[in-house]
C-alpha cells in the first residue's frame, strides 16, 4: 500500500502536522509492504527529481508565498499539485488542510479512483472568526463553515484529533471519526531531565522554572503568558521555546526552535511545568510531549487541550486571563510538582505512544480501502 499525506502544514519551523507525519513515515517505513510519501509545497524542489528518498520520501509541490501564513506555502494551484499526486500513483491520500492541498487530491481521485481522507488539524472557522474580528468574524465563519462543509462531504472519511473538533465538526453537520495524535515515550521520558539547565540560562538552583514551546503567533495567546509570569515574580522564569534566537528579557528566556526532538525532551523535562495559553488548540501535541517527560501541565479550557489532562496530571484554567493563569501555576505548585508530573507522564504513556495510535490510523485505511474494493467487486 502507498500511502501520501499532502499537506501545506509541512516542514519550516515544526509544527504538530510536521511532527505527526515524520512519526509517521518513520513507523510506516519499518512494516514491510508499506510506502509513503509527504507531499508539500514547502518542501525545496530537488534538481532532476521530485522525490528526496528518506525516510520520509517527500515530494515538493509548486508552492507561492504569501503573507499572513505564518511562513506556510500555498500550492501554486490545485491543478498543479494534483498533477504531482497523480504521478506518485498512490492507493490512498491523506489531506492535512483544508485548503488547495485538499482539493488536489479529489482531483488526483478522479483520475486515479483511490480513496481521500481528510484530516482536520485547523480550526478553519475560529482562525476566520479571530483575523476578522469582532464585528464581521462572525459571518466570516459562518461561510468558513460552509466552505468545510463542502469540501469534506467530498471526502471519503473525515478524521479529527480531539472530541472537541469531532463535536465541532458535528455542529457543522459533518461526521467525522475521532482519531488521537501521540508521541514517541522513548524520546519524551524523564531521563532526560539536565540538572544543569538552570545554570546554562543563568538561574538560581531555587528558581520555578516554567516552560512554553510551540509558535510564536498571535493565536498562541502569549501576551497573556507573559503577562501572567510577570504578574508572578521572583522565583518564576519563563523558558519560550521557539522563537528566532536566544535572548533573555527579565523572567522570560527565550531560546529558538529545536529540530532535534531529543533537544527539546531535554528543555521539557528540566523544568517544573510546562504553561499553555492557547484556547483554539485543535489537539495539544506539546503538551502530550511534556507529560510524557514527568511534567505537568497548566492550559486552559479552550480548545482541545484540556482533554489531554487526567484527574492530576496538571490545571485547567479559563481561558485569556492572566490573573487565571497565575491561579492555575500557583495551584500547581501547592498540590505537588512532582507528584503530578508523575500522574501526567501515566496518562501520557502508553496509551498516545505512537506505536498505539498509529495501528489504529492504519486499520482505518484498510476499512476503507477494503470497503472501496467491495464497491468495486458489485
């Protein structure tokens, strides 16, 4: 079976869809009769070949830039990259955006007579509401909605990460399954904790070190973050993790994006707790990721990432509210760091290993490649 995911959600500076689709190609790549290949417009176009061998196998799609994209690459258009999939002859594809990626591969389906499933990693509808505003958000939306609606009912099966993305696209009138995200617990444990971290960024030994790591976009809410850490004082500090470059501004270091996930376990697992503004979270891999590492988590009751937390293994707050924020830390650190790190990293493991959720994925495709073959059999 073959296997492509095409997604502009791909490479540049990580990102969940990076992270899901790596783990993906590597396990897809060590079960014998399996190929796949990541189909992107931000991938460079190799001279005299498409396709970079791997794993994972990538092939680079015609892509423009354009502003308000957090430095993703839109296909050139559909035509262009459904031209691309068509050529890759895959048996099944995975689009992991609603966008011109998506449509390339109904139209590579028309061709090729091969299944289409639709990932829902993006609000589509909230990302409208929030670039809008409050005054025409609201009806950007709502035709954000319509737009979804037309497009996944094209599609063969809809997945989506979390139950409140399954509950969302439900309110949109489409059925979607519920399909979890995970980690890989040999990487993400808390060996990897460096005792000698809080000296590397300059730090007492008694210092409450609190950690972020993801985008440093607008809809990660950081202004809050920073302000909550602020409002706490000494002895918090706040390590942001995926910024341009290191710097340092009173409580709050920031250090530039890991490549190296080992890197990042690493960072992870040497702080007291890792704080998650966001609200429009459509699953919360990080978080995942700090859990698995014995560490808890402060997020808020936004989004999906909330789900993440069983009874103990961190705090939820309300969201966009720094007062809420420093509420949710101080409670933290009054029933227990370490103690609820170590809950956290039991409803982590093993249960989102990527050796547990990525079979799950892969008897999806076979239900639907087997019902396609049923259909064709009539």
């Amino acid at each position: 079976m073959h296997v492509v995911d095409v997604t502009m959600l791909y490479g540049g500076a990580g990102g969940g869809v990076s992270t899901y689709l790596d783990a993906k190609a590597r396990w897809l790549h060590g079960h014998g009769g399996m190929r796949h290949t990541i189909a992107s417009p931000n991938l460079p176009r190799h001279a005299g070949t498409m396709v970079r061998a791997g794993p994972p196998y990538t092939a680079a799609l015609p892509g423009i830039a354009l502003p308000g994209l957090a430095g993703y690459r839109l296909p050139r258009s559909a035509d262009s990259a459904a031209r691309v999939l068509t050529a890759l002859a895959p048996d099944l594809i995975e689009a992991g955006d609603a966008g011109p990626c998506a449509w390339a591969a109904l139209r590579a389906r028309q061709q090729l007579q091969v299944p289409v499933v639709a990932f829902f990693h993006s609000d589509l509808p909230q990302l409208v509401r929030r670039r809008f505003g409050p005054l025409a958000g609201n009806a950007a939306g709502k035709l954000a909605g319509r737009y979804l609606q037309r497009l996944y009912r094209e599609c063969d099966l809809l997945l989506a990460p979390s139950a409140a993305m399954v509950q969302r696209l439900e309110g949109l009138g489409l059925r979607a399954a519920q399909q979890p995200l995970g980690i890989d617990t040999g990487i993400y444990t808390p060996q990897r904790r460096d005792p000698g971290l809080r000296a590397e960024l300059g730090l007492p030994e008694s210092a409450r070190l609190l950690v972020y790591a993801g985008r440093f976009s607008a809809g990660k809410r950081l202004e809050v973050l920073t302000a909550a850490v602020k409002r706490l004082g000494a002895p918090y500090h706040l390590l942001m993790v995926g910024g341009r470059a290191r710097r340092r501004c009173g409580a709050v270091t920031e250090l530039p994006f890991q490549a190296n996930p080992r890197a990042l376990a690493r960072l992870l697992a040497s702080c007291d707790a890792l704080v998650h503004p966001g609200d429009r979270e459509t699953f919360g891999l990080v978080v995942l990721e700090a859990m698995a590492c014995g560490v808890p988590a402060v997020v808020t009751s936004g989004g999906a990432v909330a789900e993440l937390l069983a009874d103990g293994a961190g705090v939820v707050v309300a969201p966009g509210s720094a007062a809420a924020l420093c509420e949710g830390v101080d409670a933290l650190y009054r029933q227990g760091v370490r103690q609820m790190g170590e809950q956290a990293r039991r409803a982590a493991c093993p249960r989102y290993d990527w050796s547990r959720v990525l079979p799950q994925l892969l008897a999806r495709y076979h239900a639907l490649l087997a019902q396609g073959d049923a259909c064709a059999s009539r």
